[in-house]
C-alpha cells in the first residue's frame, strides 16, 4: 500500500513539472509565428513586436481570431492594419 502511494505521489509531482514547459512551449510557438511574419513582411522586430505578440489568438468557434491587446500594440508602432490582424492571429 505504501509503494502504490508512494508511485501515486511521484506520478503527480511529474504531471505538476511537465505541464508548464508544455504549456510555454506552444505559447512561444506561436508567439514565433506572429513576429516571424511581421519580420518577414518587413517591419523590424523588437521588444515592442515580441509584447504584442505575446497575446496569443482567441479561440472562437469558428477558429481563431486576433486578441485585441495584439491588435492594439501593433497598430501603435504604425504595423498596417491588414498585417497586424494577419500576425495576431498566428500569435
């Protein structure tokens, strides 16, 4: 009984330290894309880019749409509006 609590504990403490490096990967995945497509499209990447991007896309049900904190933070270092939407929603 006590070995069984014991793996129980451990499996918990693993499962507790696993999920946050999950977690941040994919959020740095897309974070990725979205400065990545504004560096492709000409705009100079910087802190500002990397802030705004960090806001990932919301998830609606018919798929994803840009976060307005994204939207908002490009818009004021002068990104177009066409190009700002198109990189939110990667992020």
């Amino acid at each position: 009984m006590r070995m069984r609590r014991a793996l129980t504990a451990l499996s918990v403490v693993a499962a507790a330290a696993v999920t946050p490096v999950v977690a941040a990967t994919s959020a740095q995945a897309n974070q990725s894309t979205c400065v990545n497509y504004l560096g492709n499209h000409g705009y100079l990447v910087g802190p500002k880019v990397k802030a705004a991007c960090s806001h990932g896309a919301i998830t609606v049900p018919l798929g994803k749409t840009w976060n307005p904190y994204c939207l908002t933070q490009l818009l004021q270092i002068d990104v177009k509006s066409d190009d700002a939407r198109a990189a939110c929603i990667r992020a």
